[in-house]
C-alpha cells in the first residue's frame, strides 16, 4: 500500500522503495475520512431521534422514518470509507462547545440533533459528489425528508402536549409576569399565552421572548394571543384567536400545520364553525362573567356541558373560574380549564397551579362511578 511519503520497507530480506501517494490520492483518503466522520455523526443523530419516536411518543411512523433514513446512509458507508478512519490523527476529537455540554429539555435534543443530522447531510451532499455521482443527489433528497421530519415530530410533540394539558394559564400585565409563570410551571403547568392588550410592540416581543425561552425550558407549550406575526416572530408553538381576528385558514396558511391554532367561542354555532375551520382547540365561555371580557355577558354552565358532548377537538373553560368554582365547571364535564386571575394575581402561583391541577385530574365522584 502506497503510504504518504518515501520510506524504505524491510520485508523477506529485500529492501523495496514504496513511492508516497500522489496529491489526487491525498486529497481522495482526506475527502473518504470527512465523508466516513458524517456518515457517523448522521446515522448517530438519527438513532438518538428515533429512540424518542419510540420509546417517548411511541410512533411508529415516525421512528420507521428515522430508521429508514439509517438504512439509507448505512448502504453510502462502504468498506472503502471506512477504511480511511484515522481517530487517533483526528484533531477534531476533542473540540467541544459548552451547549453540547448540557440539554435542558427534550426538546432541545432533538433540535440539537437534527441540527446536527442536516448539517452532515448538507457535508455528504458536498463531498459526495467527489466520490460518486449519484451521492450528492441522494443525500440532498434525504436532507429534504430529515426537514420534514423534524416539522413532523415537533408538530406531533406539540399536539401530544396539547391533548395532555389540562390547565391554561393566559397572562395579564403584572410586575413580575416572569416570576409568577415559572411558579406556576413549577406547580406543573403545561400551557402558557401570553396576553397583553395595553403593551406595545417591541414590549410584547421583549416579554414573548423571554416568557418562550422558560416555557420551552419547562417543556410547556407557549401561545401568543391575537398576534401570528409575533407568534412567528418568537417562535412560539401556536396563536390563541378571538372572534374578531384572523380567519383560521389565513393564519394556518402563514403558521403551517405543525403549530396551533386556538379560537375563542361562546356559543355553540360559534364552536362548530372553529372545529369545522380546523381549530386545534377552543375556548369555551366565559362561564363566569368576568373583569377581563367587559361586556359580555357569561356563557354559562350550559355551554359548558355542550361542549362536553360535542366537541371534537380539546377545550378549554374559562371565564372566572378559580379554586371556589372549579369542581361546578368540571361537574358540568369539563377536563381542561383556561384561568387568568386566579393565578395572576395568587400569593402562591404553585400551590393554586397544583390544586387546580389535582381538581382536574381527581376520579369521578363515587355516585357517578356507580351510576355509570
């Protein structure tokens, strides 16, 4: 085997002269090494994926995905490339970045991983195209599907979380709007929108900011109310709209189907219409008249008990509903609940959060059990 540079080799007793590569071979064994290290990090970043596809949202879609784009990059990765692996003269080994050091939530992994994956791909693409013809083709299509991919798997995490909150927390101005909603995410809430009707823009991007950053570091879900231009601006997971705002299929056309799109109703006319528009969820009052609706008057219980019946898609009560109340609302057959006052304005945001919780989540009474 030629070796770069001249030496002399001993074998048998004769003395042989082997010549040093040639500078295409060089740069052939350097571009081998670069494509077996992606071909590595790629199939690397897929399994770490797949495993949450599996084991952690046991989708077998999306995990069949992931290990379909394995098989793929495995049948690329061909003795020829892996015989150029040189860890041991790899200086790369020991370079490393503080983020890689830590992940905060499950959604961070992913996402550090997928980057991961795509940037290797985009490599393959590159350099494949040195090695065979048909490599840089391959691997531009198969980074198309990874981008689908990860829109799938995080509007399905996003979705999955959604059917799973039974609590809503929408904010209202307050000093200390941060403090109060990590207290409550620290009680267990999964939910958060961020409303204020009185701030102005670059407020409202400020605090939607920060307020995304600790709701994703809880792995809870953050909505933007009214606003789909700050929604995207902040890269929040959906927009809560009222009666008056947007059409739902203009803002589904401008967030994609992997956010959510919440609606506002009061009625059931008004319900039917969201479900049919293709609501992910609505809001269901108010139950109670209440400071932060002037004017309109209380849905009532009545609907409450309506919707139990007849919505297809999550709901969620609201409406002045607070500790004293809570057990009539869920009487009336509702599992989820939207609340303002009663944890903007708690001494105790996580104690109320997990009391409220502990109501939603509580079995039925014992005469219903029997009756049923």
């Amino acid at each position: 085997m030629k070796e770069a540079g001249c030496y002399d080799e001993s074998t048998n007793g004769v003395v042989v002269m082997v010549e040093p590569y040639s500078q295409k071979e060089q740069i052939q064994q350097v571009v081998y090494r670069i494509l077996d290290a992606n071909l590595d990090r790629a199939r690397e970043g897929l399994r770490i994926i797949e495993e949450w596809c599996r084991f952690g949202l046991n989708n077998l879609q999306l995990a069949g995905e992931c290990k379909y784009l394995r098989q793929e990059l495995a049948k690329w990765h061909t003795a020829e490339i892996r015989a150029a692996r040189d860890t041991l003269g790899d200086v790369g080994t020991d370079l490393s970045h503080p983020q890689e050091e830590q992940r905060s939530s499950i959604k961070l992994l992913l996402q550090a991983n997928f980057c991961r994956v795509q940037e290797a791909l985009r490599v393959l693409e590159e350099y494949g195209k040195l090695y065979h013809p048909n490599m840089g083709k391959a691997f531009k299509q198969m980074r198309y599907r990874v981008y689908t991919l990860e829109s799938n798997l995080m509007g399905y995490q996003r979705h999955q979380l959604l059917w799973r909150s039974h609590l809503y927390l929408v904010t209202s101005s307050a000093e200390n709007l941060l403090g109060t909603v990590e207290s409550a995410l620290k009680g267990g809430l999964t939910l958060v929108q961020y409303r204020d009707k009185n701030a102005d823009d670059t407020v409202r991007l400020e605090q939607a900011t920060k307020l995304r950053q600790l709701c994703h570091a809880y792995g809870a879900l953050f909505m933007m109310n009214d606003r789909v231009d700050l929604a995207l601006a902040v890269d929040a997971d959906g927009v809560h709209l009222g009666q008056q705002d947007m059409p739902i299929a203009a803002a589904r056309q401008l967030l994609g189907t992997q956010r959510i799109i919440g609606r506002s109703t009061t009625n059931a006319e008004e319900m039917q219409k969201a479900i049919t528009e293709g609501a992910d969820y609505i809001g269901v009052g108010p139950v109670y008249e209440t400071p932060t609706k002037v004017g309109k008057p209380a849905a009532g219980l009545e609907y409450v008990r309506y919707a139990a019946q007849n919505s297809a898609v999550p709901w969620f009560a609201i409406g002045g509903i607070d500790a004293n109340n809570i057990n009539d609302v869920i009487d009336a057959g509702a599992e989820r609940v939207a609340v303002v006052r009663s944890l903007m304005q708690a001494e105790q945001p996580t104690l109320v959060t997990q009391y409220l919780l502990s109501q939603l989540k509580r079995v039925k009474p014992q005469a219903e059990t029997i009756q049923n």
